[in-house]
C-alpha cells in the first residue's frame, strides 16, 4: 500500500465514511444549522474574550502607551472605575454568551450524531439480513457482530467527542490566523514558521496509529468470532476437553491485541508530546520577539496580551487535532468496515420485474437445473423432475448426493447456475423473495429457537397469528402436552437456541411453527436427526399432520417414510438417478434398493453450511 503524502490521505477512510453519512446527515438541516451558528457564535465569543483585560491594561493600568491600533479617544476619558467596572461587565457576558453557545453546540452535535448513527447501525443490521445465504457461509459470525455493535459504537464516540470538535478547532484556527494578521503582522509570520512543526509529526504518527489501529480492529474481530464460536460450541468443546486449546488460541489473539493496543496509544502519546514542545518553542519566540516590540513602543502590553491569547487559542485546534487523530485513525479503520459490509450485494434479489406471489397450489418442477456453490464445481447436474400439488416426495441417496441443495434452490436460498425452478408452472425468480418464502414451511435437521416465549417462536412461522392458532398448531406438533406442563406455559422463555428444552421438544415446536404458517409448501430436512426412536415417532407422527392438502419433498433416510411417499427420487453425486415409488425401486433392485437403510442420517455435507 502506497504511503499516504497528505493529512486527508492519510486518514482516507474520514473523506469515505462523511460521503457514506451525508444522506444521512441531510434529515437533520434545521439542527445542523443551529449546533453550527452555536459553534460560530462560540468562536466570535473566543476572539472578544481577551480585549476587557487588554482595555483594562492600556488605559488603566498603563495609560498613555503607544498601540499600534491607536488610542480611542472616548475611552480615555473615562473614569479607571468605569472602565474597569465596563471591562468586567463586558467580560462576564462574553463569557456567559460562550458558555451558553458551547452547551447548545456540544448537544446538538451530540443528538445529531447519536441519531444518525443509531440509524446507520439498524440499516446495517438490517442489510446483513438482507445479503444472500452464500455471504453468511463464507463470513464469520464474531465479526459480524463486531462490527454492528462495536464498529458503529466507536463512530458514534469519535462524531460527537471528535469530528464534530474538530470542525470547530479548524473555524477557531482560522479565525485567530486572521486576528492575529491584523494585530501584528510580523508576530504572524514568526508563529506561521512553525506551522510545519505540528504538521509533519501529526500526519507521520496518524499515519502509523491508523495503521496499527486498522490492524487492532482486525484482531478484535478474529477474538470476537473465536468467543462467538466457542460458545456456541460449548458442548462439543466440553465434550472432547478442548477448553485449554481455545483458552491458548484466545490468549495468544488477546496479547496480540493488547500490543497493538499499547503501541497505538505510545504513538498518540508521543505525537500529542512533540506537539506541546512545539507549542512551547512558538510561544517562546513569540513572547520574545514580542516584548522587544512593546520595549521599542511599536506594541502595547495589552496588545501582546491579545496575541499571545489568540496564539493559544490558535494553538490549540493543533493541540486537539494530535489529541482527536488517534479516535480519527480508529474511525477511519472502523468505517471502512462499515462501509465494506454495506458494499456487500446479495447474490438473490428480487429482479426489477417481480410481482407477489399468488397463493400457490403445489406443483413444483426442476427444469435441466445445474447448480454450484463455487465456480466449477456443481454439486447438482442437469437436474429434471415433477412433484405435483399435494403429492409428498421423498429425497433419498448418499451424503453429499445433493438433496439439501436441492431443496435450499426451492425457497430460492440459492439460484441456479443453469436452468429454472418453477412453482405452478412460473419460475420462482418471478416472484419477490417474501411472498414466495411465505408460502414454504419447512422442518430441519437443527431447528433454531430464538430467546422468545414459545408462544412467539410458534408465531415466528406466520404473520399475524393468534394464540388460539398458536395452541391449535402446537396440538398438531403433539407439542401441546408438555408446554402446558413448563411452569409458564406458553409464556415461557426459551433459552439461547432452545438449550433449556430438550431435542424432541425442540423439534415439536418446530413442526409447530411450520403448521401455524399454513405454507402450501412444506420441505423437511432429515427432522428426526439426533432423536431417540420414542421422539421419532413422535415427531414424525407430528409431520404427517402437515401433509394433508399440501404439497410436501422430504429428505429422508428413514424406509417406512419413503414408503409413504407417493415417489421417491433418488440422487448420487448431484444427479437423479432413480425415480418411482419404494416399491417400484425396491422391484428394480438398483442403487436405491441396494442403499444401507440403518445408517445413521446423513450429517447433509453438500449443505455447505
């Protein structure tokens, strides 16, 4: 990566991340506005704040000394009571004036970037629901959350105690440049020497803290997915005694991290270090080169008193630009992850010629459909079949034959690489993604449950249902029974993916969420995974409710439910190789009749999940 030459590319990320918020930012003119004549008034009040003392000086404590301003006349023939009683006067009210117009401006900053922010993380979040089933299979879910949660935290931080500021030091800046000019050119001069003192250590650390801080967010999000997956995992971490080679792999990542962390903040702390000695040596010449000219009358005491007060009023937007370069440099490396989550397009969106979805009577066709997760490497070829409405068709073959594909192709999780998936005879690219979804119910293998009440997570599977549809659905997931025996019924919470409820309950609740949705379609996936033969037979006995009047494509490794389908269709190596009932195929005595029906189910690695 080329070195950044200047102060903006040196912190590119800041010019991206104003462009990215600038639609955001238009919403809130009206206080903008104001938080801005706020921080303008603030900055006039800065600039009056030192002359009451200086009027007291020249004509009352030394009266009659020469000014390069020129005396005004009517102020030397008050009274020095007067004058002092004026300047306090005169002074209070500068001061209350910048007090008031630094309050309203902190908080309207404040309140605006608060609420801009606070919108831009519930766009993200929302846009991480938004993108295609492909990007969350290759992205890890610690990082994610990092960068919903903690990314967009720190831009919220660095607008309000940093950037907005900053904009204020910048008019101050100028402004003092200007009052200083016009008080004594030559003083001006000497401090604009100096300039490059605080320029060139500013942009050589911010470049190296944003370096190291784009380097930090990197580690953080590597530490934030290892918690994430480990304690998701805890059984199986538990199980095979893994906790001290994770408890390792986390510490190792964590002292990384914290190196980076303390080389970031000696970096700061060094450039916040040259800026005060610079500051030191520019006062210095400046009080020098100053009182010789108050010696030889060509400026007054108090007029050296106002320059010395703008040069520290000057000053200090460098001052504060050392100190706001480091929160910069991690906003710079946080925004650039925010800003590349939202670059990210789905692979399935709705195509501008989708219209909703008519409710769907069933009958779904396969139309020469080739299918790959990754270029080259298809894991369905040039698959055809049929399954007509209301008819129930068992998927069956080898692990890795193809079958959660197949089915991930029909709520259309996935596009074809080649060919079409059609429902009643139209193909489902044709429909918006919500009206075609709403209509597939579906059982899986691993049922997640949400940290909801029952209640919701059956209600989750349709909008708007009732809790008498509620109740009605879990009665036909043989669920009815043992929620009416948990200690708040319905009501109860359920633990952080169904943990508090055991495997057969969590798949009861599952068909039950699938017949509240009253989907025509229904696609189960090997549901009875992991389950004793007592909570099989329940739960299958629950599914069987479904298939009245609905048309149904199960994965199953299970013989009598592919003896209940009115066809199985058999695949190996993502090609459908055999087609007809349990009995024709078991009469042809080919691959299906000669498949190991006491395997285990299969653990669905062409899923690729």
């Amino acid at each position: 990566m080329a070195k950044p030459k200047s102060l903006p590319e040196s912190i590119p990320g800041i010019r991206r991340l104003l462009g990215f918020l600038a639609p955001y930012l238009g919403q809130y003119r009206l206080p903008i506005t104001g938080s801005f004549a706020a921080l303008f008034l603030a900055v006039g009040m800065r600039a009056l704040e030192p002359w009451p003392l200086t009027i007291v000086i020249d004509y009352v404590i030394a009266p009659g000394a020469a000014t390069a301003l020129g005396k005004v006349e009517w102020l030397s023939g008050l009274a020095p009571m007067t004058i002092v009683l004026g300047a306090s006067v005169a002074l209070i009210a500068i001061l209350a004036l910048r007090a008031v117009s630094t309050y309203y401006q902190k908080v309207g900053f404040a309140l605006v970037g608060n609420r801009v922010l606070t919108e831009v993380r519930g766009d993200l979040f929302e846009h991480i629901h938004c993108l295609s089933l492909s990007f969350h299979t290759r992205s890890r879910s610690g990082d994610l959350i990092l960068r919903v949660i903690s990314d967009i935290g720190l831009l919220k931080e660095v607008a309000v105690t940093a950037l907005m500021p900053m904009i204020g030091s910048v008019l101050v800046l100028l402004l003092m440049s200007a009052l200083m000019l016009w008080l004594n050119w030559k003083l001006a001069l000497l401090v604009m020497f100096t300039l490059p003192l605080y320029w060139l250590p500013t942009v050589s650390f911010g470049r190296k803290i944003q370096t190291v801080s784009r380097a930090q967010k990197k580690r953080e999000s590597a530490l934030a997915s290892t918690v994430s997956e480990t304690i998701g995992a805890m059984q199986v971490v538990q199980t095979l005694s893994l906790e001290e080679s994770f408890i390792g792999q986390f510490s190792g990542a964590n002292r990384k991290s914290l190196r980076e962390g303390v080389k970031a903040r000696r970096l700061l702390a060094r450039m916040q270090g040259t800026v005060q000695v610079v500051t030191g040596i520019s006062t210095a010449l400046v009080l020098g080169t100053g009182a010789w000219l108050v010696i030889r009358q060509q400026l007054s005491a108090g007029e050296l008193l106002v320059f010395l007060s703008y040069l520290k009023a000057g000053v200090k937007p460098m001052q504060d630009f050392a100190k706001y370069s480091g929160r910069l440099a991690k906003a710079s490396a946080s925004g650039e992850r925010v800003i590349q989550l939202f670059d990210q397009q789905p692979d399935v969106v709705d195509h501008p010629h989708a219209t909703n979805a008519p409710r769907f009577s069933g009958r779904i066709d396969f139309d020469h459909v080739t299918f790959s997760y990754e270029p080259g490497h298809a894991v369905l070829h040039n698959l055809c079949f049929t399954v007509e409405p209301g008819q129930v068709v068992a998927l069956t073959g080898p692990s890795g034959a193809g079958k959660s594909s197949t089915i991930k192709l029909i709520s259309r999780l996935y596009d074809p690489t080649e060919g079409r998936v059609l429902i009643d005879g139209r193909d489902i690219r044709d429909y918006t993604l919500p009206s075609l979804r709403s209509q597939i119910a579906a059982v899986l293998q691993e049922n997640t449950l949400f940290v909801a009440s029952i209640r919701d997570n059956i209600a989750y599977g349709g909008a708007g249902v009732s809790d008498d549809e509620v109740e009605e659905a879990a009665r036909l997931a043989n669920a009815h029974e043992f929620i009416d025996n948990l200690p708040d019924g319905y009501d109860t919470i359920v633990g952080e993916r169904g943990v508090t409820l055991s495997a057969g309950q969590r798949q009861r609740i599952a068909v039950a969420r699938a017949a509240v949705s009253r989907a025509p379609i229904l696609v189960l996936d090997e549901p009875t995974t992991g389950l004793d033969e007592r909570n099989s037979r329940i739960v299958l006995e629950s599914v069987r409710t479904l298939f009245r009047d609905r048309t149904v494509i199960m994965i199953t490794h299970q013989p009598q439910e592919a003896e209940r389908a009115d066809r199985v269709l058999y695949l190996e190596g993502g090609r459908l190789i055999e087609s007809g009932t349990h009995i024709e195929l078991m009469a042809r005595h080919g691959r299906y009749a000669q498949m190991n029906w006491t395997d285990p189910s299969e653990e669905s690695s062409d899923a690729q999940i």
